[in-house]
C-alpha cells in the first residue's frame, strides 16, 4: 500500500505543478495569510511532497489504524486526480490549495511573521 501512496501522492503534486505552470508560467503562487496579507511561495517538487506527508499524512496516521489510514490516504490522493490524465480534479484542486495555505502560514509562522507583502 506504500507504494500506492507514493504513487499516487506523486501524480497530484506533478498534476498541481503543471497546473500552475500552465496559469502563470512558474511555479510561484500567492497565499492569503491568517492576518490578511498575501505572501508568494515557491513551490517544488520535494517541498508539496514533505507538505503533505507532514500536513495530511502524519494526521491521518496519528488518528487511525495503519491499514485504515493507508486506504483512506490513497482514495484521498485517487479522488484528487481528474477524469483527465494527469489533472487534478475540483477536489484536488482545493485540497492543495489548502495544503499550499497551511504550508506558508506554518512558514510564516516560523519566520516571525515577517516576510509577507
């Protein structure tokens, strides 16, 4: 099942990438902060991939049993995915956005508050 996860897991980052890719040509995107400012982040590969494996993952395991939370994990990520390959679907769509939001307002967390524009 852990490859499953990884699997799937690696499509809807690859699938959010593209799609900010093809809305703005890169890969920066603006968060609204908790305070109301907005920040730009720069969002990688291995950065979505940490962020959901701490943000999503680790809470899912932290609240079921092994086999439960694996399964619940990749229908989670398999219902992210669109009916079109390698796009991701509404639910996909808000769910990263969320991840992305949870992301920089830890960062800005951490930071001090002081980075945002």
């Amino acid at each position: 099942m852990t490859n499953l996860i990884e699997t799937r897991r690696r499509r809807i980052v690859i699938a959010k990438l593209n799609s900010m890719q093809r809305k703005t040509g890169s890969y920066f995107d603006i968060v609204k902060l908790p305070n109301g400012k907005s920040t730009t982040v720069e969002l990688t590969e291995e950065i979505l991939t940490k962020a959901l494996i701490k943000i999503f993952e680790a809470i899912v395991f932290d609240t079921n049993k092994r086999a439960d939370a694996e399964r619940h994990i990749s229908d989670h990520y398999s219902s992210c995915m669109g009916n079109k390959l390698n796009k991701l679907s509404p639910l996909g769509m808000e769910f990263m956005n969320a991840v992305i939001a949870n992301l920089a307002e830890q960062a800005f967390e951490h930071e001090g508050g002081n980075h945002a524009n």
